[in-house]
C-alpha cells in the first residue's frame, strides 16, 4: 500500500473477510486458555443446567463480576492524598457517548460529602432583590431541563506538557465524562432572585470540607447554566455532588461546584485560590493566562491504545475514539495511521450534540505493520485541534492545564501500543 492509498476496508471485502473469520473458528478447537472448553460448544454450559437468582435479589444492579477490571484509577504517587486527588475514567472500555454513573472521573479538593439532603439549602444573595434559600424539594419544583453535556478537568492531559509520562488513555485523558443533567435552569432562578443591574459575577460555592468557590461571569450564568440534581436519570452520585451540583457547559471542570450551597452575586471577581494560584496557565514568559475557562476541541483514540490492545492480529480493524469541543459541536474528525503524514475521515456515529463527546470510528485493513495512531478534531467554529508541538510553541511547558494536544499511539506488529510522541 502506498503512502497515499486509503487503507479503508470496504464493506463487501469486511463481509467475505468475515466468513472466512467465522469458518475458521469453527473448524478450530477453542484457543488454549481462552475459557473452559467443557462451557463451549458442543457441549451444554453449567448456567443453563439450573436456575439463575430471581428477581429482586439485586435490588441495585451491577455490572457482571466478568467486567470487574472496567473500574476507575488513580496514579498514588500523583498527589500527596487520596482527599484532594482524581480518579480517571475508563475510556478505552466505553463505548457510545454516555458515561455510567459509577465510572465518572472523580476530582475532590476535601474528600467525599455526605450531605443528608434534608439539612442541605442552597443560598443565593448578595446584589439581587429578593434572596433565596431553598431546598431540594423546592428546587424541583422550577421547570426542569434535561441536557447532556461532557465535563472535562482543565488539567487533563497536564502530565503529558513535557512529553509522553503515562501508558493509557484513562490516566492521559481519563479526566472526562459525559452524562445527560436533570436540573433547574441558572438563569430561572436568578431572575426569580432578581439580579440588581450592578450584578455581574457570580461567587459559586460547595458545602464540603475544602469550601471549593469561584468566579462565574453572569453572562455565562444566564446563558446555559444549569442546577443539577439528577445525572442519567438517576439521583447525583455522592462524588458527584449530591444533593446537587452547577452544570457550567463547555467550561473547564473545576466551575462545575459539587454540593452546590450558595452563589452571591457581586459586582467583580473574587480572585480566589482556584482561579489565581491554581488553574491558571503558566507562559514561557513568566506571565500566567488567567480565567480560560472555555475547553478547546480535543479527541483521543480509545482503541487501540495502551490497555486496549489489538489482540485478533492482521485483518480488519476498528479504531474507535471520543472527540468534543466546549466551543459547540464536532464537525469533523481524521485519523492518521502514520504519525500525521496523511489523513482520512473517520464515521461519526451517535448524537452530534452541543458541547457533549461524539462518537467516531475508523475501519481498515491491518496488514500487521506498525502504526502511529492519531485523532484530529474540528469543531463548528472552524477550530482544528493542534499538535502538541503547535501547542508548546505557543504555551511552552510550564503549564498543567488545557493540554487538547493531537494524542499518539504506537501499535508494534504484535498489537501492543504504548504512548509515543512524533516529532
């Protein structure tokens, strides 16, 4: 195949390609290891010789005890403890664009807050007429919306500004999920409040032990701001927030406070820790970009990748990958087999939603030499995703946050991949 040649499979060479798959393992005992051969056919497997539990013996349903290595991660040696700390998504074993509710990244300041809903109010005073303190009940009785939306930490991919650090796409991109919020409107109730003409930021704030507050410009507030109670249909989880979280779409996650309290509305920013000592952007020239809250198009390759490695050999492939933007919708997405030489369109597959993480996909023909997997994003603003030399050349490498660099896999021939970075 030559450089410019498309690799693609075509769908009638994937068909016959696939009968031929299919003979070949039936005509084949089962692989050494591969199971227990008295489970597999021809013979009767032992869960179809007697009954299974019944209903209502779990209550609460949970993933099979064969999916227990589908779990969220953490890197110990990354920060001194596990209460101010992050735990990273699975990607490469998801697939769609919905993230289950127990695999959501976690990123706590002070821990984990019970908060006994019952006790729990949420504030809102400062520059506005009439101020409020309501419950959670209360909160559900305003009109609700439903919106899914990804949350990204700012500092995800931080570890990879200096170079390649960490083999697997949960710990370079696992800081990110995407759910669908039931919540009340931001904009609904401040103007049930009655925000006061001089009323231009908004000091957001948690109830758990590290008080997490920031800075939010009411034109972001009144625009799609949301108040969420419920993720995926179902209550927040508690490291997600319970009772109830701000939804701050696009934006970097540290804004999105979890066991929201209180918002006061003032006339300026409040500068506070988490948007002047932290995520803020360290330049080359000693000067730190300060509120960049928007996060910029970025995709990854979930599959192959480091803990998803191609294991069926030579033959047809799927690469598989998560693309977003915080600026919109993705319109586009490439992939390279060659370090960036050459590109070609990837198959967006899903809902191509505002703000959310779009599905794509690439299928060819693997002829068993090595690859330099990469993704390339453009949004609906015209924005391309950079390389991360493009990047530095910009921002250098003193930064942890907003790294959406173009990511690189390296398949060896026998299908294990490990991060790698191309000149």
């Amino acid at each position: 195949m030559s450089k410019m040649d498309s690799p693609r499979k075509s769908r009638r060479s994937f068909l016959a390609a696939g009968a031929g798959v299919a003979a070949s393992v039936l005509a084949k005992p089962a692989l050494a290891g591969a199971g227990n051969p008295a489970n597999q056919p021809p013979n009767v497997p032992e869960w179809s010789k007697s009954l299974g539990e019944g209903v209502a013996v779990r209550p609460y349903g949970k993933p099979s005890k064969f999916e227990k290595e589908v779990i969220r991660r953490d890197v110990e040696w990354l920060t001194a403890s596990r209460e101010s700390s992050v735990s990273f998504t699975p990607l490469h074993e998801l697939e769609g664009i919905i993230t289950p509710n127990g695999l959501c990244f976690e990123r706590h300041h002070g821990g984990i807050a019970e908060i006994d809903p019952a006790d729990h109010r949420l504030m809102i005073h400062g520059l506005v007429e009439r101020p409020l303190i309501l419950t959670l009940d209360e909160l559900k009785r305003y009109p609700r919306v439903n919106r899914i939306h990804f949350m990204e930490c700012a500092a995800n991919s931080g570890m990879e500004w200096r170079g390649a650090q960490l083999n697997g796409c949960q710990f370079t991109h696992g800081m990110i999920h995407c759910v669908q919020y039931t919540g009340v409107s931001l904009r609904t109730l401040l103007e049930e409040a009655g925000v006061k003409t001089n009323g231009k930021w908004l000091l957001v704030e948690g109830a758990d032990a590290a008080a997490m507050d920031r800075s939010l410009p009411i034109e972001k507030a009144l625009d799609d701001c949301i108040i969420a109670y419920k993720m995926n249909g179902e209550a927040l989880y508690p490291e997600q927030g319970y009772p109830m979280r701000l939804v701050v779409p696009g934006w970097q996650g540290n804004l999105w406070v979890k066991w929201l309290r209180r918002i006061k509305v003032g006339d300026q920013p409040w500068h506070t820790r988490e948007e002047t000592s932290k995520y803020t952007d360290l330049l080359p020239n000693g000067k730190a970009r300060r509120f960049t809250w928007s996060m910029d198009a970025k995709s990854v390759i979930t599959s192959p990748s480091p803990q998803a490695p191609i294991k069926h050999g030579k033959g047809f492939t799927i690469v598989s990958g998560l693309a977003w933007s915080g600026n919109g919708k993705v319109k586009r997405v490439d992939v390279s087999l060659d370090g960036g030489r050459n590109w070609w369109p990837a198959r967006l597959d899903g809902p191509v939603l505002d703000k959310a993480l779009t599905r794509f996909y690439y299928e060819f023909d693997w002829n068993g030499e090595p690859l330099l997997l990469q993704s390339r994003v453009q949004d609906e603003t015209g924005y391309v995703q950079p390389s991360k030399a493009e990047l530095r050349k910009i921002r250098g490498v003193n930064s942890i946050y907003h790294n959406n660099g173009i990511q690189t896999w390296h398949v060896q021939a026998n299908g294990e991949v490990e991060n790698v970075e191309v000149a």
